[in-house]
C-alpha cells in the first residue's frame, strides 16, 4: 500500500508499505478515505518530538471502511463508514472509566505521562497512522464511530481531533457567562476553540497569532476579535488594556511547542531542543490571565522540562487545566452539532490533496504558504 514515511526533521515521502494485519481479536483495519495534516504533526516533521523514528506514517485523524476486522470486533462491521479518534483507547482502563480516553493507560504502556495515539512518536506508542491507503486499528470496539447517515465525509474527518480539541480547550476554561477569553494560536485548533468558547457564554472573544491571513480567517469563521502579536507591542500589556488593567478572565495556549515571539524561547525550546519546545504562548497566558483566572493548554509540548513562570502562577491563582483531547467523550455532543448546524467543521478545510502529494502539503503547511489552514489528503483508493 501507499503511506507517507517519515525520513527524518523535513523529509517525508511517499512509499510503498507491507499491508497491515490484524494482530489481536480486537484490531480492524481501515481503508482510509481521508485524512489530515495537523499542527501537531508539524512538530514531528520539524523534529521537535523525542523518539520520532524514521519510517513511521504520520497521522492522526482520519476516517474510512472498514475491510477486515478481528474475532473480538462486536461493535464494527465490514463496510461501516467510520471517523476514528486520535487516542489509541482500551476503554477499560481506570483512566478510560473515568472518561479520560487521551490518557488510556494501555494505549501506550511504556510512557508515564502520554497515552497512545496514531501516527505519533514512540512516546506515545509508535503506531503507524492514516497518512496511508490502510491502517491497523487497536480496540476496535470502543473509539471508532460509525459515521451518521448524510454526515459529510469532510464534517466527520474533524471530528478525529480538531473539533472536539477545540471544544474541550474552551471546555477546560470553565468560562462563565459574558467572559473575555483569549486565544493564542489562530491554527485550526485556535480557531476552532475561540468558535467553541462562545457556546460555553464568552462575551467577548480575542485570537492572538502573527500571521494575518490565519487571523483574518479566523474573524470570519470564529466571529471574534483577532490581532497581529507583531502589531500590538507586548502581547500581555495590550489584553491587559482591552480588559481595564484586570486581565482576561480564560486564556488558552492552542499553540504549543513551536510558539513564536521570543527570542530566548525560541533559542532554547526549537533551535536548541534545551527544553521541550517554546514555552511563549504559556508564558503569555499565564501573564495575561486575571488572578483567579484559568489557562487552558491544549498546544501540544514535549514530556520533558519547559521555562514556565510558575510563581506567577501561585501568586496570582491560576488554575490550568491541561490535557490531550479525549475525543469519545465529546462525540456525541459534537456530532449534534454539526447535524445542528451549530458548527461546520469542513469550512476549516482550505486545501484537497492526493495522498501521493503529502510532501507538498507538509512544506506548504509549515511554511504557511498559499493561505493554508487545514488540508486534507485523499488516497486514490478511498472510493469516495
């Protein structure tokens, strides 16, 4: 089969890769119908992740058909449409029990701190993922969802990670009724969570990035304030203007690893790899924050050390809530809302590529080249 393959910091291909097989009675396997390119995956090109190793496929959502599936598979059936989320899930874990699906114990039992995921590092597993015409699924039975009847195949394939991300970063915000939140990070993510921030009763909502294409969409499909970091002096002193000299009420980090705005972070978190990426827009949200405010962190960093201004945190009372997406958790909910007309996750969607054209995506994506927020890749054999 074709699979993109990782070949080391900016170089990708696509290849020729031995089909996968099912090697456990919960295990299908998907023929991949689409797939995305994601921030995330950014950081794994740029070799900004420990234990990325060469020959891995990337890709982390993705959706398809199921073609095969194990002896234990109760829950799929050959032919069903399926998205499928992001966390590699047991559902029986204690941390799956309690909902935590992105921090599955058996997903990934060699990391202490990160749960399995498709398509990431060893850290978090090793699986291959859906940047390819077929992909092994663990667990079958509990994270794949069969897609609804009239879904867009385009709506469903965001349902794997950006949508519900974005959710649950306005989610772990705790915003009340007529809060000022502010974004950092107008990605896919950023943009999706300053949508989500208004269904949880924000009454203002402010993005924060530097590049002006990303933001002036993000005004568009967010419907909220955006702002150029580059343009407005010191990031923390212009909220701290726009909100009477108290701060924003919820600020949430939808950047994560490979920030920009500060030398020094810059220095020691992506040229160096001292730490584990740039701690910037951590730094900002914390400083930016009001006392008693929250953070919300859903950028993605790696498991070791970062700069963070911690004594900011006691001696202001900051609660953070951090965590990776827990995608099962929100489906339903979700999905109403794209049935509802409340969220239309495919208007993120600004660029349609083959499968065989994947480097070209990735280049075109961390360069930030022709306007490109978030593209989806099509393997000739999705039939869809």
């Amino acid at each position: 089969m074709l699979a993109m393959e990782y070949r080391g910091p900016k170089r990708i291909r696509v290849t020729q890769k031995p089909m996968p097989e099912i090697l456990h009675p919960e295990d299908a396997i998907v023929r991949v119908t689409r797939s995305c390119i994601c921030g995330s995956d950014l950081h794994l090109y740029n070799g900004n992740v420990p234990d990325t190793r060469v020959g891995q496929t990337f890709g982390h959502e993705f959706t398809g058909v199921v073609e095969e599936i194990g002896s234990e598979v109760t829950k799929l059936k050959v032919g069903d449409n399926v998205l499928v989320p992001f966390n590699i899930a047991c559902g029986k874990c204690i941390f799956c029990k309690q909902g935590l699906f992105g921090n599955c114990h058996e997903g990934s039992p060699q990391a202490t701190a990160a749960g399995g995921f498709f398509g990431y590092s060893h850290i978090t597993g090793g699986y291959d993922g859906g940047q390819a015409e077929y992909v092994r699924v663990p667990y079958a039975n509990v994270s794949p969802t069969v897609i609804p009847p009239g879904m867009d195949i385009e709506d469903a394939v965001l349902l794997t990670d950006v949508v519900p991300t974005g959710y649950q970063a306005a989610e772990m915000g705790g915003i009340q009724t007529g809060d000022t939140v502010v974004v950092f990070g107008a990605g896919p993510v950023g943009i999706m969570a300053a949508r989500c921030a208004w269904l949880f009763g924000a009454g203002r909502v402010i993005i924060i990035d530097k590049e002006d294409y990303r933001l002036e969409f993000a005004r568009n499909y967010s419907k909220c304030e955006a702002y150029n970091f580059q343009e407005i002096g010191d990031p923390v002193l212009f909220i701290k203007k726009q909100t009477d000299w108290i701060g924003a009420d919820v600020c949430i980090d939808a950047v994560g690893a490979e920030a920009a705005g500060n030398a020094l972070q810059t220095i020691t978190g992506r040229k160096m790899l001292l730490q584990a990426g740039s701690a910037t827009a951590v730094h900002w949200a914390i400083n930016a924050v009001r006392k008693g405010g929250v953070v919300s962190i859903v950028g993605v960093y790696g498991p070791t050390d970062n700069l963070v201004p911690i004594g900011n945190v006691l001696n202001k009372g900051i609660t953070i809530r951090a965590n990776q997406t827990a995608v099962k958790r929100h489906l339903p909910r979700l999905i109403k809302h794209v049935q509802n007309g409340v969220l239309n996750p495919k208007g993120l969607i600004t660029h349609r590529l083959a499968l065989e054209d994947v480097a070209d995506g990735y280049r075109m994506f961390s360069a930030k080249l022709d306007n490109c927020i978030k593209t989806v890749l099509i393997p000739s054999t999705a039939g869809m």
